[in-house]
C-alpha cells in the first residue's frame, strides 16, 4: 500500500428567507419545510465540504474553478455533478474514510442520519462503515447554532493505490 494522506474541507451557507422556493439540499438529500441555502448552486453545505477536502488533497480548485464555471456557464446549480468531478481529480488515491461534521440549530438530522450517510456513500462509491456523520446545535454560541445557516466540515483519509 502507498502512504496515507488526509483532506479537510469545509464550506457554510445562509439560509434564504422562509418564503423562498428553493429547496434545502444537504447530502444530496431534500429537507422538508426549510429554507434554501443561499449560493449560486444548491448550496449543498455537505457536498460543498467533501469537494474542499478533496481540493485539499489534490491541488484541484473544485468550487473556486470547476464548480463555478460549471454554474455560470452551463447554468448547472446540483453540487452532486460538482463533486462528481471533485472524485475524478483523486487519481491513485483512494478513499479510506470520510468523516462529516454539521453545526446549524435546524434541521434535526436524528431521522436523516443514516440516510444522508447512505447517499454520501453511494455518491461517494463506499461502504457505508467509511461514512461517519455527526451533527451539532452548537450551543448557539455561532450564527449557525442561532438558525441563521448551516456549515460543514469533513475530513477525508486516502491511501495511495
């Protein structure tokens, strides 16, 4: 086996106002009565986070650079096609581990837990062991513990093949 490196990523957004149409997409998934993220894509504050890590590991400016082209350009808002391409930049590296942290007071993510896992690992191409997933209120000591928006952290282990 080759050596071990690690990635981190992380990425936050504002929600919209609760009037908006646009749908809260976390993890690829759609939450229900909540606001949109604010962002020129989906604003998913998941998939944001592992395209980061990714970056972090390979050099390659998803977001800043392919993410954006591909939103203003070509008009394509889902950061699932984003984080596609983010895959394709690993090369030789292969996943070991992939592990997320969410701080926002809303949504409750106790009846989305393991389904959220479930789509970042099959996003991912992984067994569902190699996707951990926690989330926190924060206390409210941030503007994502008060409700304001959502940020996400992840850490992502690879070996090279």
């Amino acid at each position: 086996m080759g050596r071990t490196r690690t990635g981190l990523g992380q990425d936050s957004h504002r929600f919209l106002s609760a009037d908006s149409a646009k749908p809260c997409v976390i993890g690829g998934l759609i939450f229900d009565n909540m606001p949109g993220l604010d962002a020129d894509s989906d604003g998913d504050v998941v998939f944001h986070a592992i395209c980061n890590a990714i970056t972090s590991l390979t050099g390659v400016a998803i977001l800043g650079g392919i993410a954006l082209e591909l939103c203003h350009k070509d008009g394509i808002t889902d950061s699932q096609v984003y984080l596609e391409k983010a895959i394709a930049t690993l090369g030789r590296q292969k996943i070991e581990h992939l592990a997320l942290t969410i701080e926002g007071k809303r949504p409750r993510f106790e009846q989305k837990n393991l389904e959220l896992r479930q789509k970042v690992a099959s996003t991912m191409k992984l067994d569902l062991n190699q996707v951990g997933f926690t989330a926190t209120s924060g206390d409210g000591l941030t503007d994502f513990g008060c409700g304001d928006g959502l940020m996400c952290f992840c850490i992502i282990t690879t070996v090279e093949e």
